[in-house]
C-alpha cells in the first residue's frame, strides 16, 4: 500500500518552515533602531517622553523636567495619567440646562443642544462645564545644576550634548557638560505602574552641585498648556504622608482631587522641603539613583530603578516582537527612509500615550489640549492601526470607558428626544459633553463604537466577543436609527442641524453630508451583522433605515461635501479644513453607493483647488487611504508627503501643527491606519501590497499586519 500521507507531511513541513521564514524575515530590532532619536542641542520641539499608555513623562535635553519653562512653547514637559483630573470649584451647580439651545430640525422636532455662551449665568456655565474637569499635571522632576561660581545653570550651559530615546528599550539617555564636568542621566518608565526611574552619574554630585527636585502646581483651566499653574500655591496642599531611610510618601491635595507621589533612592540622600510645593533631593557620592511613582492611593513600594529599568526593556521587547512590522529598507524611492522612521516612531508615541483606559486627548498625555479632554471623533484615529497591527488588545483597553458612560450617553440621548445612547464629541472620564457652537452638533462620532466592535470581531470570532459588546453596538445603533429623518421623498436623511467633519458649514443650514451617510449605512448594516451572529431577528427600523437612505449628493459628476451647498466646488470658502468626503471610500470599505468613477473625479478635484494649508494632519492619511481604495498607489504614497506644515513630523517623532498645536497624534495614528493598509490591504484587494507603486521603488516587506474592513 502506498504511503500517501508522506507527501502531505511533506506539504505541511514546507508551510511551516515558509510560514516561519516569513515571520522571521523582518529583523525588528534592526528595524526599530535605525530610528534611535538623536540629538545634540537643546529642540523645545524635540522633547522626549516615556510611558505606558495610561501614564507619560517628558523630559527636555537635561534628562529630566530641569528646564521646564524654556520648554513652555514647544513640546511642553508633562507629568500625566489617565487617572489625574481636577476640577476647580465653582460656587454654583451648573447642568446642560443652563447652556441649552433649543433648535428645530428639518421635520419641526425641537432639540436642546449645549452651546456656549460668554456673559451672565449661561457665560460661567459655560466656562465651568468645558473646563472641568480638566487633566492635571502631577508634578515637576528636575535638576538643579549649579556652576562653580554657585549660580544655577541655563539651559545654553549644557554643552557637549548627546541625548538618545531608544524605542526598543524604552530608555533615554542624556549625556553633557557643565563647565567641563560631566553628567549622565538613565531614565525609563515603568510599564505597569505610573512610575519612572533615573541614573545619575557626575562628579557634580559630591561637588554639591547637582540635586533632583520635585514642584507640585495647581490644576489649570487654559485651553492649550503645559497644564500646571504655579500662582495658586494657596490652593493646594503637599504634605508628607510617610517616611523611611529610601523613601518618602507625599500626599496631593486639590480640592475634591487627591494622589500620592512616593518617591524612593538609593545610597545616601537627604530629602527636605525646600519651600512651599518644592522639594529637593541632595545626593552624595558619585552617582544614585531614583524611582518616583504617582498613584490615587497611598503606594509607598515602588520599582527601583534596576527594576524599572529591566521591566521597560522587556516590556518593549516584547512589544516589537509581537504584532506587525513593515520593513522599507529594501526600497529605492529616496522618500521611505523617512517613512520608515515616521511609522516606527508612531507605533512608539501612541504605545506611551493612545493605548490606556480612556480615549486619549489629541495631545495624549504630554500637554493639556481642549482643557485636557479627549474628543471622541478623534478617537477613531487614535486606535484603529493598533487592531491593523495586530495589538487589538491596545484598542479594547479604551473600549471598556464606553460601556461604562453609557448610563450618561443614554441621559444626553434622551434629553435631546432619542432612543438609545449619544456619544459626545469633547469630553472626559464622566462622558459629560461640553457646551460648544460645534462639536455638540457633530455626529460622525456615533458609528464608531460599532466600527471598533467589528475590528475586535473579525479577530476574536467568538460568542465572548459578541455578548461583551452587543449592548454597544446595539445601543449605538438605536440611536443611528433614530436620529435620521424621513422625509416626503421617502428617504432618510441626515439633516439640520448638525456639523459634519468639514466643521466649517453651518449646522442649520447643513444636510446629508456624504461620509456621514455613508457612515450610518455601514455601521447599520454591521450593527445588523451582530443580531444574526447572535441568532436574534434584524432590527426592522434599522433595515428600513439602510434600505432607503438618502443618497450621497452628486453634482456636475462630483461627490458634494453636503446636500444643501451645492455650489461648494465653486467657492473659496468652501475649499477648506478637512476634505473629508473622501473618507465615503477610504476610511469605510466599498459599498454599491459609491461610484468609484465619481469618487475618483472628486478626489481630483480636490487634489487640483483644495486649500491645503488648512487642512489637518489625519486628513493626509484619509487621502492616502482613499487614493489606495481607487487604485492609485502613487497618489497614496503622495499624499502621505505633502510638502505642507501639518504633514511635519518632528525629530521625536510627533505631528506639528501649528504654534498653538505642537503634536498632533490623530496625525501618527492615522499614517500607522494607512500604511497598513497600503501594504496588508482591505477586504477585496490584490497583490501584496496594493496600496504600494508596483514599479520596483517601494519593495515593501511586512508580517503580522491584519486587512482593513
């Protein structure tokens, strides 16, 4: 008899040995260290920070937070944590009531939208409820560095300088000299704790000459900060809670707010209270080190530095190892170096600052943007690459904040005359809106949870999976469902008021826009998918809705960005801000609403009369996603490299804005969506890696990428 399962065997043996091949033909270490950060004079807008997703700490070219105000208008030095918020009190009770705009939609239903106002009771209203709470700065780390003379030493007196973030290690490491001595400072983050720990070594330290110091401020209500106030030291207490020979426990207190900083060393060090919210470490010998840790109870036991320093380097190890990689070292184009270093420098900030608890703010956990608070439009920008990357796990962290905000979203729902749960536009860990002429009218925030729902499903297709988010998506979608409007046409219209992406257009006078349709047809339909997969009967107003919802407007062969502005193509004013009728087929998947051929004269046109200046750092990667979908590698590539201000990606990785905005990470999450789409593809692609030219310049390896929807 023949043996026929010898050659099967043989098969099998290959896949294996093709399979492994294949997963170990990136050298990630190689790949992660040829973007070491590495420089050599004082950047403000090159500061560096360590972290783990719900705490980050930034640092400036000293090695730690000495330098904190030279650094005020760049990429500010913060101290930050997904559980560190603070409000400052106000002597009245204020609720949406007090701010309410009553408005009627396009079928006379009056709805109460949260608006902002600046005098009388609605003005303080107003301030109370979008500044608190606000997110707080936990506390300055810095040396005081003296020179011979005894005078403390500026910023421009560190000389001889080499300062490295080493992303597969977590570690930075910051080297210079003070009048010729030299200093050398280790720090790393701990991956589990709020925590951070540091090496010095110097001959300053016997001299005297070099001591650590701790400041505390108070919490701030300014829009876009480093987030701390130092004029208000009346307001808050700092105050030792405990004490040992390597250690002190000091207690916060901000009025309603409350945490514990524990701060241990070793060798010999005098820890004193300098003045008011100051306090100092004075070391001896040649070199010691420290760890301090925030926590909101008292935590006296905190890794050494040994012990921080072992768990970071582990810690990222593992994180490159596992998940995705793409590797364009092998490509010829002169551009994919600086692609490269701007993915792996990506996966690094949104790793310390996107991937915690809660949805992160636009400038993560390094200064305080929009009071601090995060932005749930945004949020999709933030997380989607991690569920392409194969870290899906850094995507449900921040789930789990929906369902519990959920008793709120359905409170805001109801109050404005819907069914099911609204989700706000800017807001904090209560899932509280905040009074706003915008965001408290936009709407392409709702379909997301069903959007993350699905990513998490087309990996865990399990019955565990569907049970944990069903009420999410469910609820969701009551909302979806109902907030459309039927009109005497018979279709269902998204219509006024309300703001679309494009926030520019006024919600009174706006309907249809076109990737919001095109969002609600696609999440109602998901949402339906989910009923089935659990063995339950569809939703029939959820059907009704997907079946005869209003087409997307079309005009002299072109996509219209609303219903209601049909000359927008033809008015300067219009040209503006995000041109985000582009992401109908680019950030959603094909559907038989779209044409390509019309989306592909659209997307021309807006390449030919946009006013690039104005658009945002997301919106590069949405037109890349875009060109990708219509077959158009080389104008996916191009436009991840337009030559504009927003598109720049600084030293230490971030996305620049503007002098208000100095990192931007929608802009890092959204390259990390679109390169990996361009290379794994999306549901209905071919090749290997479709959203590449095909010429031979962009030989593009990658493993462990997952297809977009």
């Amino acid at each position: 008899m023949k043996n026929t399962s010898f050659p099967f065997l043989c098969v099998l043996i290959l896949l294996i040995c093709c399979e492994q091949k294949n997963e170990q033909s990136i050298d990630r270490k190689a790949l992660v260290t040829r973007h070491i950060v590495k420089l050599d004079q004082p950047d403000t807008l090159a500061s560096l920070s360590v972290g783990n997703g719900d705490f980050a700490f930034t640092v400036d070219v000293s090695g730690l937070q000495s330098f904190y105000k030279e650094y005020e208008k760049g990429v500010s030095l913060g101290t930050q944590s997904q559980w560190a918020w603070h409000s400052i009190p106000v002597e009245e009770h204020f609720t949406f009531e007090d701010v309410a705009q009553y408005d009627t939609s396009c079928t006379g239903q009056v709805i109460p939208f949260a608006v902002q106002h600046s005098e009388g009771r609605k003005g303080r209203a107003t301030h109370a409820l979008r500044t608190n709470p606000h997110r707080l700065h936990m506390g300055i780390i810095g040396l005081e560095l003296l020179k011979e003379n005894g005078e403390k030493a500026k910023l421009e007196d560190l000389k001889a300088i080499s300062q490295t973030l080493d992303p597969w290690t977590g570690k930075i490491e910051s080297t210079y000299e003070i009048e010729g001595v030299p200093v050398k400072v280790e720090l790393f983050g701990h991956q589990e704790e709020d925590a951070i720990a540091a090496n010095i070594i110097s001959p300053l330290i016997d001299k005297g000459r070099l001591k650590v110091f701790l400041k505390f401020p108070y919490g701030s209500d300014c829009h876009v900060c480093p987030g701390y106030d130092w004029e208000a030291e009346g307001k808050h207490q700092t105050t030792l809670e405990s004490e040992s020979d390597h250690g002190v426990v000091l207690r916060r207190t901000l009025d309603t707010t409350i945490y514990f900083t524990a701060v241990n060393w070793t060798g010999t060090v005098e820890m004193a209270e300098r003045s008011k919210h100051d306090w100092v470490l004075d070391p001896t010998g040649e070199s010691f080190s420290f760890s301090v840790g925030f926590a909101p109870t008292v935590n006296g036991s905190i890794p050494n530095y040994s012990q921080t320093a072992e768990n970071s380097i582990t810690s990222w190890k593992t994180f490159w190892e596992k998940g995705g990689a793409i590797d364009f070292s092998e490509c010829t184009d002169p551009r994919a170096f600086e692609l490269e270093r701007r993915v792996v420098l990506s996966q690094y900030l949104t790793k310390i600052q996107c991937a915690g608890e809660l949805p992160p703010q636009e400038t993560g956990l390094t200064m305080n943007s929009w009071y601090g608070k995060f932005h749930l439009e945004m949020h999709w920008w933030h997380v989607v690459h991690f569920a392409l990357w194969d870290r899906l796990s850094l995507l449900e962290r921040s789930m789990d904040w929906y369902e519990k905000v959920m008793p709120r979203a359905r409170e805001i729902a109801a109050w404005q005359g819907f069914d099911g749960v609204r989700w706000v536009k800017m807001t904090g860990p209560n899932g509280q809106g905040s009074p706003s002429g915008v965001g408290e009218y936009l709407v392409w925030q709702e379909p997301h949870p069903i959007y993350y729902a699905e990513l998490i499903y087309r990996q865990k297709q399990d019955q565990e999976t569907l049970e944990r988010y069903k009420d999410r998506v469910f609820q969701t979608a009551d909302f979806m469902a109902d907030y459309v409007q039927q009109q005497p046409d018979g279709f269902y219209h998204l219509c006024a008021p309300l703001k679309p992406a494009q926030e520019l257009f006024p919600a009174m006078e706006t309907n249809d826009p076109p990737f919001e349709l095109s969002y609600w047809h696609y999440a109602l339909s998901v949402a339906q998918k989910w009923r089935e997969r659990l063995g339950l009967e569809p939703r029939e107003k959820w059907q009704q809705v997907v079946d005869k919802l209003a087409p997307l407007a079309i005009k002299d062969g072109l996509y219209l960005p609303t219903a209601s502005h049909t000359t927008a193509y033809e008015d300067d004013f219009y040209r503006r801000d995000h041109p985000v009728v582009l992401g109908s087929l680019g950030m959603l998947p094909a559907s038989d609403r779209i044409d390509p051929g019309i989306m592909q004269a659209t997307y021309d046109e807006i390449q030919r009369s946009w006013q690039w200046q104005t658009t945002w750092g997301w919106d590069y990667p949405m037109l890349a996603m875009c060109a990708a979908r219509l077959g158009n590698p080389d104008q996916a590539v191009d436009a991840l490299f337009m030559d504009l201000q927003k598109n720049t990606y600084l030293p230490n990785g971030h996305n620049y804005q503007d002098d208000r905005l100095r990192i931007y990470l929608p802009g890092n999450g959204g390259l990390l969506t679109a390169v990996a789409m361009m290379a794994a593809g999306w549901d209905g692609s071919g090749g290997e890696t479709p959203g590449f030219p095909d010429d031979g310049t962009w030989a593009v390896k990658w493993e462990g990428l997952k297809r977009m929807p």
